[in-house]
C-alpha cells in the first residue's frame, strides 16, 4: 500500500496519522502539501485533524475547495481509498465526497475524551479486521462533530450499510448520554455509497499503541493495508 | 458594485450558538425572547457592474463556497 497525507494550514494530527501509517504499512506516507496540485501515485489518502484555515467560514470549507483537494476529489471518484479523520471528515464532506455536515457540538462544548464505538459493518476495505457489532475505545477531540443530514439523507446512509461507526455505551447501546456531540442517530462516521471513503471523528491514529490507553485503531490501519496491498 | 449576502440557518437545524444567546438575553432580563437564530452578514465588493451578470455571480459563489445549503438559505442583496 501506498499513502499520502494532505496537510494543510492549521492540520495538527497529520504526525500521529503518520506514525500510525509507519505502523501498519512499515514505511512511511508521503506528505502532501495543500498548495501541491497533483498527488503522488498512492493508492490511500489520509485528511488529517486539526483546523484547516482556522475553521474560517465553516470548519472544512475552506480546505475543501484546495487545489490538493480537487485531485482527491477526482482520484476519489474514481474509486482511490481516501479517509479524512475529524476536521479532515469535515473537509471531505464539504467537498461533496460524503453527504451531510457536521455543525458545532450540541453541549457548545469542545469534547476531548475517549469514546466508545460500536464496529456498524465489517464489510468495507476500513473495517474488515473488526467484528461486526464490536465495541471499541477511541478518542475524540472537537468541536463540530455534530453529524447532521435530513432524515431522508439518514435513512438512505442506513440502508445501504453507510453507516461505519456510532457512538454507543458500554454495552453497545445507543442514547443521548453516550452520544459526545449531539450526532444524528448517534452517528461517528461514515462511508460514500461505493465504500472507498470514510469519514469520521474519532481519531483511530490515537489508540495504535497501549501508552494511548487503547489499541483500537490498530486494526482499522491494518484493514486498509490488508486490502491496499 | 457591493454584494450583501445573508445566510441563515434552514428553519429544523438545530442552532445552540443562537439557544445560548437567546439564554444570556434573558439572564440580562431582556423578558419575551421566544428564539433567537444565529447567521452571517459577508460584503462582497464586485468589478461587474451589470446587476444581472453580478446576481448570477455571487449566486455561484454561495452555491459553491459562502453557504452549504444542506443546512443554509442565503439571500443576496446588490448595491450601487
């Protein structure tokens, strides 16, 4: 597997998502800078988290319409694996590349606290090395992750098994307490309806190694490795 | 030519920015607040002079950047 990671003014996991990559690949991502207008040849790219332009006018929108951004645009199109981790979830997803917007926190509040997440499929090129209905322990940190879609929109993503991960408790259910940010149907993340993308809030690239407290994120790296290489 | 576009929240999308505003009113005792909703005021200043040509403009660049329409409306106003 090939992968690249698009930076951008103000992203700040692209290291961890790098480390992370080095982990599972066993070399090294190729950077790409968000003035670059053509990506390397890869066949995954990574949208880390962060704050892209400051978050300025919407978060993600202002990344979105990069040169950079129109090229994984179009390689996406095309059927290239692309993931965009919290702020990059919501740069793919004012790029038109997944439906909806995430909008500020329903509590207001910056959230950064580990999570758990409910595995929704096993069947996609992200997920394939967890179980369906598994239950892991992921970070978040953010302040927009409230996933938001009319409910047409939402029971479209559902019934074509576009539904990746959601927030649950302990046992795997669902409700307003173990839901961090207010998300729709408890929603964490998503993919487009040909599963070559996946967006979502949670930070698997921190929880790969037990001095995070977690290992869950481990097997979602080796999933794209597994089915890239 | 000046462009004054206003987007807005559509009416169904939650708003706590505008929930907390609409709370702090009423802790400076403004009473009667039923809800307040929060948006964006932009100024674009235009080279085109043409209203018409202008309009289809600044439309393209709501559709395109300024708002994201699954959840905002936005209204554009042209000035001399």
């Amino acid at each position: 597997m090939k992968a690249a990671i698009v930076v951008f003014p103000g992203s700040n996991r692209e290291r961890d998502a790098e480390a992370a990559l080095t982990q599972a690949m066993g070399r090294k991502p190729i950077m790409v800078w968000h003035r670059d207008t053509e990506l390397p040849d890869v066949n995954l790219v990574l949208v880390p988290g962060g704050f892209s332009y400051g978050d300025y006018l919407r978060c993600g929108a202002i990344a979105a319409h990069s040169p950079i951004l129109r090229e994984v645009k179009a390689r996406a199109d095309k059927g290239m694996a692309v993931i965009g981790v919290c702020n990059g979830f919501q740069i793919i997803t004012e790029a038109g590349l997944l439906p909806g917007i995430l909008l500020r926190n329903a509590s207001l509040k910056f959230v950064c606290k580990n999570v758990r997440l409910k595995v929704e499929t096993s069947q996609s090129l992200f997920t394939s090395q967890y179980e369906q209905g598994q239950v892991l322990s992921v970070p978040v940190a953010h302040h927009d992750g409230n996933y938001f879609a009319d409910p047409k929109t939402l029971d479209e993503l559902e019934a074509n098994g576009q539904v990746a991960f959601r927030y649950c408790g302990p046992e795997g259910e669902f409700d307003d307490e173990h839901n961090p940010n207010g998300s729709a149907r408890s929603i964490a993340g998503i993919f487009n309806r040909t599963k070559n993308v996946l967006g979502m809030m949670p930070h698997p690239e921190n929880a790969v190694d037990p001095m995070q407290g977690s290992t869950d994120g481990k097997a979602l790296f080796k999933s794209m490795v597994e089915a890239l290489s | 030519m000046k462009a004054r576009v206003h987007i807005t929240l559509k009416s169904g999308v939650l708003d706590p920015q505008g929930r907390a505003i609409a709370h702090a009113l009423g802790t400076l005792g403004f009473g009667g607040v039923n809800d307040v909703r929060q948006g964006k005021y932009i100024e674009i200043d235009l080279n085109e002079r043409d209203k018409a040509k202008a309009k289809q403009q600044v439309d393209q660049m709501c559709a395109k950047l300024l708002a994201n329409t699954v959840i905002e409306n936005y209204a554009i106003d042209l000035v001399d």
